[in-house]
C-alpha cells in the first residue's frame, strides 16, 4: 500500500481538505511518503497513539511502537523474509495459529497479540477520523493506491538507510567499540540519524556529519559522509534502478523512443544518482515538476473527484490491470487428469468479468493461482479454492452445462462471483406463451450489478477438453452449441409452414416442448489468508472497544492538559497584566497554589481520573477568574463610556438645534423632543454617577458597572431617540392638474389667463358645425 486518499459525504471531498490535512501529521488520507515515515502506533497502558506523536515515541517506547508493518501482509511467519526482517525490528513477532504474523505489544498493562490486518485497521481508521475532523463530514469511501505493473519492493528509501546503517554499525564497532545492534534504542536514533545524511547528501556534495551524543554508555559519536562514497556504497542498489524500467518497457510493449517525458515521483527519487540512471536508460531529461512526496496521494485526491458525483473534473480514461496472470485448475468428472486454463494474462485490462461452460453431474472446485508464482513478490501463488455446489444430472442422465462466472472487480481482486446450471424442463404447448415470457424476461433482466457485467466474455469449456478462451486482442471466440443445447432451446414453428401440409400426407406426431432454465448455484468460496467471518467480527468488536478506550484517555489528557495551561498561563499573567488587578495577599496565596497545583501534576496527579483533573481546574479558576473579569472589564469599561458619551452628546446637539428653531428639525413635534431630552438628561446623570463611584474603586475590587451594562445603556438611548430625531420631513404636494374631456390636462391659473385673453373672440362652435380644415378641430366621440 503506498498511499490513501478519503472520500467525505455522498463521495470525495477529501480534495479541499488535502493542505489542512498535511498539518494535523497523522496522514488523513495520507500521501506516499508521509505514509511511509508516519505509519507507526505506539500502544500505552492507557490507549493506542498513532501517526506524528507515535514516532516521536518510537525511540521512548521502542518495544511497544509497531512501524514498518505493511510488508508483513500476505506472509506467512516462516517465511524467509519475515525472519529476516525480525533482526531490524523494535517490537516482537510470533506466530499467530493460522501461521501469519503476529505483533505482540503490551496494552492496558496487558500482553496482547494483533495480526497485521489488526494493526492496518488501526492506521486507516486513524486516517478516517483525521479526515473526517478536517472536512466536518462523515467519511464513506476512500482510494488506496497499490503498486502495479513492474516495481522492486527491496528498492526504495529504506533499503539506502540500511546501507548506511550498517556501514556507520561497523565504523562505531571499530572506533568506538559500541555494538549498536545490541540495543535496539540506538539503533532506532541511527536510522533517524542515517536518513537525515542522506537527505542532506542529495543537495550537497562535500564531506557531511553525523555526530549522536550519548549514542551508548554515555558517549558521543561521529562520522562523516560525502555523496560519492555514498553512491559507491548503494551501488548494488543502484544496478538495481534498471531492471524494473526494462520489465516495464517489455510488458506495455513500448520502446525507449516511444517515451515523450519521464516524471519520478517519490521520496527516493531525489537522490541524484537515481535520477541519473533513470535519465540515462530513458535518454532525456526527466521532469520533476510534481511533489515527489505527495504525487500519488494527489493522483488518489483526483480519483476520488473522478468517483464523486459532487466535483466535475475533466474526463480521464483510467484502466487498471491485472499485475499478474491468473489461471484455474479443475478435476474431470471421471478422470483423475486435471484440467487448467489461464483466465486472465498479465496487464488484463480491469474491471473485467469472463463465463466458462463446463459439462458436470455433481458439484466440482475450481482452484485459483498465480500462472507465474516467480513474477509474484509474494511466496504464496494460491489465490483460493471455489466449490460450486448443488449441481446434479439432467433428468435423462446427460451433464448438466454449469455457466460459471470469473472476475476481477475495480479493486484488482479475483473472484467466482456467480453460477448458473442450465436445466431443460419437458412443457405442455398451453404453456409455451407463458414460458416464453419467462425466457424473455430472464434474458432482459438487468444484472444484480451493473459494473460486474461491463465487460464479460463467454467461454466453453467441457469435461476432457480445454476450454476455448480468447486473447485479450480477439474477439470472443464461442464453441459451436452443443446438440443437446440446440435441441433444448425453444423454438416457435412457422405459421405458414405449418399451413403448406400435403394432403395425402398422415399428421406428424407432436414433439415435446422443452423450456430452459437457468438454476444460481451457491458457491463456496476458500481465499488464502482470508480472514474467517468469526474471527472477522472479533476483530471489530475489538477495534470498537479500543476506539472506545482512546476516547476516554483522550478526554482525561484533555482535562489533565488543560489544568496545566491554567497553571502556567495565569503564573506568567500574574506577575504581568493581571498584577494589578489582584489584592498582593491574594496574590501571594495563588502563586502559591499554582505552584502546588504544578507539583501535584507531576506527582500523584500524574495518573487520576478525569473528573480529579476538572475539580481541580474548578478550584483554580474561583480565584483566577475574578480577575481576569476585571482586567478584562478595565480594557473595555473605557471604550464603552467613550462611545456612550458621543451618543449623549449627539442627541443633545439635535436637541439644542430644535430649541433654536433649525429648519432641518422644526418638522418634529415639540412632546417628542421632550422625549429625547429627557432621555439624555437621564443618562447623562446616570453615566456620571457610575463613573464617579468607579473612580472610587481600585483596579483590585470588583468594578461597579460591567461594559455590558454600558453597552445595554447605549441600546436604550438609541431606542429611544434615534426614531425621533431620523422622522422624515413631511413632503410638499404640487399643485394638482385638472383633465379637460377631450384634451390634455391644463392648469386652472393658465385656464383662466386664456380666457381673458381670448374675451371678445369668436364663441365657440355649436354641435354640428364642423370645420373639418381647420386644425383645432373638436374630437368627438360617438356612440
């Protein structure tokens, strides 16, 4: 596993949260090489840390800090590797009864053993609820990325920090005649030492340092580095970079010069003499334009946006492969030869789903298996065994043809999802409508899931014979039907064929109808290493329970925590801001029991109970918080006087402007003004008769009004003047125009100036009289 990304919510929104995430250490969704350096879970007697706080615990507590435990999956305990390893290691392992691999630790005071998976689930489930703090929304989903294609799993950062780990390991033993094996503590500060050279190697090329003081009994050691002898030292593991980019070039089919750019990711990769040697294979300069630490985790980010229905990202083409070529085995019904076939070849594209045919009478295993067990990192090839049952014999005796369904699902796992065993059914004619719907319907039935049957392609494969599979490049090559399928299938006679009877001709004898069915048969999977449904819950059940304890330790160091920022927060405040505001007795009385408060953590406070760490904050802050009330009530009592004082004289101003008649005001009524001087006046007096029994107070007595009094008093005074003095001043109405009937609206005053000058003129024309030439013709309007 290299790295994980989350997905929150309906899918991923992990995306947002990637930077915030980067700071709270312990990886939430993490990115490659931060999930390789913070991988670690320290156990206590108390609770399980994990992520940043464990590492820095891993030299303190090396027995009970478990790191480095990813290659442990899929092993067994006696395996050469995992034997080899334990010598490297802080922590213990043991044989578990299934023959994995163990971890033993002490937790709660208690000797446990957690399998790999165990302490797997602890990290992920850590990484869950960091991402889950980070984007306040629950997490559903995540991605996980996994190496494919072509890596080496012994070349990466950690194989060079062995290297140089075991040169200095001998360079002490020589010098300083210190056996730094031996001790487990010094080893684990040689490793963190080693990996800082090297980081430091990659950027300098002159001669480095590296001195640990007290390394073992007491003393202090040194050495020195430069980059050349560190090339020269790694240069077995440098031959290595080669072998994994020809394996690549080979399985996708390309050529050097088909490569248009080359981008490395990971932390490995910085070490200048990698980057040479992938440069120099390839033939061009390589890129870095991508976080070598945090590329892959960011490819995950962009995966989950791509599996989220909440973000729009442009269209990506993503196919995944099977690393390794997969094949089943199979016992004939009567014979004792095996029969195999190769279902899937390496680099098959992924999600993927293929459907064999055998020919069976009773219920058979199929066994799956890495075609290539050398190409697999991993000593076991076995995948696991399917038994598919309840199959049985047609009622004629003949085979029963057994549709069996294989698959590699979107994460890269191979399973027998489904089985099907074709039955033949003798029907009555009557029966054919109904039957043949039936079919219909079978054969439309969408699939139980849609993904699975993306990609499906249907083998045959009878007893005695090899099936015939196609390649990944042809189409699906299908056998012929077999007579007794032909036969079977349900067929509808022609009409009109039927009418072209001879008449001489006797009438032909009625074949039974058959109707074919299709039985699912239960499937009995085995996987390798697969973990029992018992043992499975048991695990769970565990987790909660230790999930469970973490919170409640969390709780009781929080409590304890905040005690002790009390302490030393209001010591320093004491003898600073908040001296003043305390009386010197009380002063000196706490002080004093700040200092016991301290003494008692660190003694028999060193380990209580929650609630002891509340009382005990309860009691601290009945004397601290009068005072920081009145420093506080100092700071703010000033600027709440100040704005109460403008306001007072704000509306005294408005009130002076009414009495001398200021046109801007004289539209208010004189009862409401009253109002507001008399508001003023009332305030004015109150704020003058606090302030002055403040004044009489000293910084170390309780104040005599509180700045939310004050700011309560600012409420009131604006209540109560602001409506009055903001009144709007009553708008002026123009002179209003009068509609003639049939014209436009004219004033009265312009009307009756027309009608002196018009006196003496011609009288207007009587109904009837039209004047159709002349422009001031009367409008009429006729009914």
């Amino acid at each position: 596993i290299a790295t994980a990304a989350i997905l929150g919510g309906p899918a991923a929104h992990w995306v947002e949260s990637f930077e915030k995430a980067r700071e709270e250490g312990s990886g939430s969704g993490t990115w490659r090489g931060q999930w390789r350096r913070r991988s670690v879970i320290s156990f206590g007697s108390k609770n399980r840390t994990i992520g940043v706080a464990a590492k820095n615990q891993q030299i303190t507590h090396a027995n009970n800090t478990v790191s480095n435990f990813k290659r442990f999956h899929g092993r067994a305990f006696n395996d050469p590797f995992i034997q080899k390893e334990k010598e490297n290691l802080s922590y213990d392992l043991v044989q578990l009864k299934n023959g994995g691999v163990g971890i033993k630790v002490m937790y709660m005071d208690e000797e446990h053993l957690f399998s790999v998976e165990q302490i797997t689930a602890m990290l992920l489930t850590k990484l869950k609820e960091t991402a889950e703090n980070n984007l306040k929304k629950p997490v559903t989903d995540c991605v996980i990325s996994v190496l494919g294609t072509a890596f080496d799993p012994f070349l990466g950062g950690k194989n060079f920090d062995e290297k140089l780990v075991e040169h200095f390991c001998a360079e002490f033993k020589t010098k300083y005649k210190l056996d730094a094996k031996s001790k487990i503590r010094a080893l684990l500060r040689l490793y963190q030492e080693c990996e800082k050279l090297k980081k430091l190697m990659s950027s300098n090329s002159t001669d480095l340092p590296l001195n640990i003081e007290c390394f073992m009994n007491d003393k202090d050691v040194s050495g020195k580095m430069n980059r050349s002898q560190f090339e020269e030292l790694c240069a077995e593991l440098l031959q290595k970079i080669e072998v994994p980019l020809y394996s690549l070039m080979e399985q996708t089919h390309l050529k050097v010069e088909d490569v248009s750019a080359v981008e490395i990711v990971g932390g490995a990769t910085r070490i200048p003499a990698v980057k040479e040697r992938i440069a120099k294979f390839f033939g061009k300069d390589i890129s870095t334009t991508l976080n070598a630490d945090e590329a892959v985790a960011r490819g995950c980010a962009l995966q989950c946006a791509i599996l989220s229905p909440a973000f729009k990202v442009r269209e990506f083409s993503v196919t995944d492969a099977v690393p390794f070529p997969i094949s089943l085995v199979w016992n004939h019904d009567s014979e004792d030869t095996e029969g195999v076939h190769e279902v899937f070849s390496r680099n098959h594209a992924a999600p993927f789903s293929k459907v064999l045919t055998f020919l069976r009478r009773g219920p058979f295993e199929l066994e799956a298996f890495y075609s290539d067990p050398q190409g697999v990192p991993y000593p076991e090839a076995k995948i696991g065994r399917f038994v598919v049952q309840n199959v049985s014999a047609q009622k004629d005796g003949e085979k029963s043809r057994v549709k069996v369904k294989v698959r590699v699902n979107t994460h890269g796992i191979f399973t027998i999802s489904t089985a099907s065993m074709v039955e033949k059914v003798p029907t009555e004619e009557n029966e054919m409508s109904s039957a043949e719907a039936d079919m219909e319907c079978l054969n439309q039935r969408p699939p139980e899931n849609p993904d699975a049957d993306k990609n499906v392609q249907q083998d045959n494969s009878e007893a005695g014979t090899q099936p015939q599979v196609q390649t990944d490049a042809q189409q699906t090559s299908q056998s012929p039907p077999s007579p007794e399928l032909t036969s079977e299938e349900n067929k509808i006679p022609d009409a009109d064929k039927a009418n072209e009877k001879k008449v001489d001709q006797p009438p032909e004898a009625k074949k039974p109808k058959i109707k074919v069915v299709n039985v699912e048969l239960p499937i009995e999977a085995n996987l390798v290493w697969q973990l029992g449904k018992d043992l499975l819950n048991m695990y769970i059940e565990t987790e909660g329970k230790m999930i469970m304890q973490d919170k409640l330790e969390k709780e009781r160091n929080d409590a304890k925590n905040a005690v002790e920022e009390y302490v030393y927060e209001f010591r320093d405040k004491l003898c600073g801001p908040y001296e003043k505001f305390i009386c010197e007795q009380d002063h000196q009385n706490f002080l004093r029991l700040l200092t016991e408060t301290e003494d008692w953590l660190y003694e028999e406070g060193e380990d209580q109970a929650k609630q002891a760490y509340v009382d005990k904050l309860e009691e601290l802050m009945k004397i601290g918080t009068p005072v920081k009330v009145r420093f506080q009530e100092a700071e703010e009592r000033p600027k709440m006087f100040e704005e109460l004082g403008q306001r007072l004289q704000h509306y005294a101003k408005i009130a002076a402007d009414f009495r001398n008649k200021d046109e801007k005001y004289n539209h208010i009524d004189e009862s409401e003004m009253k109002k507001v001087e008399k508001s003023v006046n009332e305030v004015m007096e109150w704020m003058n008769n606090v302030m002055n029994a403040q004044a009489k107070k000293s910084l170390d007595q309780d104040p005599v009004v509180r700045a939310q009094e004050i700011k309560t008093k600012i409420k009131e005074l604006n209540n109560t003047c602001e409506p009055v003095v903001t009144q709007p001043k009553p708008k002026i109405e123009s002179p209003k125009l009068e509609r003639t009937p049939n014209g436009p609206n004219i004033d009265k005053k312009e009307e009756d100036l027309e009608d002196k000058n018009n006196f003496g003129a011609e009288p207007p024309h009587q109904n009837g009289e039209c004047y159709p030439n002349e422009k001031n013709s009367v409008n009429m309007d006729l009914d």
